[in-house]
C-alpha cells in the first residue's frame, strides 16, 4: 500500500470537507478550493480525520493514490494557511512593478515584460526588486513564480536574474587570460 496515501489528513478547525459525486470540496477562512477524484479513489471523512482510499492494488489506482491524497492536503493546507513564494531580483537597472492586474518587469531586454496575474493570487513588490507571490493553490503560486523566473533565470557568472529567496546560485570563474 502507498505509504503517503494510507496516512490520514487531520482536518483543522475552521475547515470543511465534504465529498460529493467523486468531487471533493474544501472550504476555510481563505478561500474554497474543490478537486475531482478519479475513478476508484475515494474518500471518507470521520470527525477531524480525512482518510483516502482505493478501490484495489491495480497499478493504476496505487499510482494515484498517494498523489491525490497530497493534493487534497495541499488543498487543506492551503485554505488554511496560504502559500507564499518569493523572489528576488538581482541585477543593475533591474525592477518589477505591480500595474493592476499585471506584472510588469524590466529584466535588461529590449522591451518591458508583462506577466498578467490570474484570479486567485495576490502579488506584492517591495524595494522594486523583491515579488512576492500568495495565493490558496500550490499548484498556481508555484507555476507563477517559475514563469517570473524563466523570464532571466539567474546567470552563473555575475550572479544576475530572477531567483527564489535563499536560492544558491553556483558561480563559475571567468576567462582567465594565459600567461
């Protein structure tokens, strides 16, 4: 059995669970989010015990239960508590600016690059060089700090670009000129 998937999610106060027709639908103090279970997975809620369970050992269906049982804890999590990335911008001349519902950063190009900012997450920049990103779906704060990222990937030389906060950047020596 899926060592993740037979642990079961406690449900904290202020939290609610409910399951209908294969959807399950979380709802906290943040925001609600809902997740549609594939076919034989399931789901059972006893008190502040959320349990996820499968309908045989088919390889499929082994597969799939641990990863929906982290998503509905994600889920959980992230209603409750939010999740936040942050990142950094290094680089002379380099900024990012909130404009409404767009991001627009200056990374060194040719032009400025707009990132427009979905439903759901709230942008914050501070020092024109520090994003942060929240929001209630892991999933969506994640993939939107990455694309901010790929925008200029930090660079190994001068050490300049879009990074997360904490992020080790291995630097490499420059040319060294024989002798």
């Amino acid at each position: 059995m899926s060592r993740v998937g037979k642990k079961s999610i406690t449900v904290p106060a202020g939290v609610t669970v409910s399951s209908k027709d294969s959807v399950v639908l979380v709802e906290g103090p943040k925001g609600k989010l809902q997740w549609a279970l594939p076919e034989g997975i399931t789901v059972s809620v006893e008190g502040s015990e959320l349990s996820v369970n499968r309908a045989d050992d088919s390889r499929k269906l082994r597969a799939l239960h641990g990863t929906n049982r982290s998503l509905i804890n994600n889920m959980i999590v992230g209603v409750s508590q939010g999740f936040v990335k942050e990142l950094e911008i290094i680089g002379v001349g380099f900024r990012a600016a909130v404009k409404g519902k767009i991001l627009d950063l200056s990374l060194g190009k040719s032009h400025p690059i707009n990132q427009p900012i979905p439903d759901g997450l709230t942008i914050t920049v501070t020092d024109n060089t520090k994003v942060k990103v929240e929001g209630i779906d892991k999933q969506m704060v994640g993939q939107f700090a990455a694309e901010v990222r790929g925008y200029y990937p930090p660079e190994p030389y001068k050490g300049k670009g879009v990074r997360y906060v904490g992020e080790n950047v291995r630097r490499k020596e420059g040319k060294s000129v024989g002798k």
